[in-house]
C-alpha cells in the first residue's frame, strides 16, 4: 500500500524528489517517537539536498501546490502554522513543516533532536505533542535570543489555517487509536 501511495505522489508531483524510510524498531519504538523522527534526521537531509525541507506528518497530504508554500517560506529559517490556541503543545503545528537552508535551520533542528530526545521516555499520554512543545519551546527560545532568526508563520504567509492546506488520510478512529497508544494494525 505505501509503494501504491508514494508512486501516486510521484505521478502528482513529478518535479519533487519523494521518499520513504524505514528504520528498525529501537529502544523508542512507537508512535511519540515516529513524530520526533524528522528532527532526529533533518540536518543530515539538510547536508544532502542543500536546499530547503519541508516535512509533512504520515498522514497527510498538501492541497496547495507545494511550490507555493516554499516560496512563501523562502529566506525563512523555518516555517510553520500557528493556531492561535494558548497551550504550547498546539500553538504551533508540526504536520507541515519547512526548514531553511542555512545554519540557523540547522541549529533548530539539533536542538529540536535533543530536546525530543530527553523526553522519549515520558508516558505517551504526556508526550503526545512533543514535536510541536519542542517547537513552541525553541522558537520561543530563538526569537528572544536570536534577532536574526527569521521564523515564517505558515497561516499569515499563506493567508489561510492549516486545515486548508492539508487533506487527511487518516480516519478520526484510526488517529484516536494511535495517541491512546493502542495503534489498531500498526
């Protein structure tokens, strides 16, 4: 089903360079652990392409030409929506994500790694959100303390919210299964 679903991509999206990754199960697998990933790799895809990365969560798809949301993000050192809600687990939402190319981007990705990393070991019901407490924590932390980092609110760039932006490919049952930490089939 994933090989039938990234060819279909690829057919959608002919100019981008699409993959899938597996690893083995490690001392953290499972489903908090599976939403910090991105960070756990993304200074080693920065190396590679050179270019600005956008991650998306497993369960979602773009609606919008991903052309346009690179180039709202471009010269940004990192981009995503924000919800407007008050607690820091979902003030910012890591589902679409773009970071920049530049050492900057870099920086925030080691320290989203590290920052995930430390708290792997939580009880899923109080680690769920972690990507998106990490992000809220280290943007937080960058804009205070780092005047030239440039952060590129995705919602205000786009003129649009998330939901907007993104087609589900998951079921509200099959993603209740999955944060009670009782995945159904995974």
């Amino acid at each position: 089903a994933v090989v039938a679903e990234l060819q279909a991509l690829r057919r959608a999206f002919p100019d981008l360079s699409l993959g899938v990754s597996h690893e083995a199960a490690g001392a953290w697998d499972g489903p908090v652990y599976y939403t910090c990933a991105r960070f756990f790799v993304m200074n080693r895809l920065l190396e590679r392409y050179g270019c600005p990365i956008m991650t998306c969560d497993a369960d979602v798809l773009p609606t919008l030409p991903v052309e346009r949301i690179f180039a709202v993000a471009a010269g940004a050192d990192f981009a995503c929506f924000q919800t407007g809600r008050d607690e820091p687990a979902s003030f910012y939402q890591a589902s679409i994500m773009v970071f920049g190319n530049g050492a900057r981007a870099a920086a925030l990705a080691a320290d989203l790694a590290r920052f995930c990393a430390l708290k792997l070991g939580l009880p899923q019901a109080l680690s769920w959100m972690l990507d998106q407490a990490a992000v809220y924590s280290l943007l937080a932390q960058r804009q205070a303390d780092d005047p030239g980092f440039r952060f590129c609110p995705l919602d205000t760039a786009l003129a649009t919210d998330l939901d907007h932006v993104l087609r589900q490919l998951s079921t509200p049952e099959e993603k209740l299964s999955i944060m009670s930490g009782h995945p159904a089939g995974i």
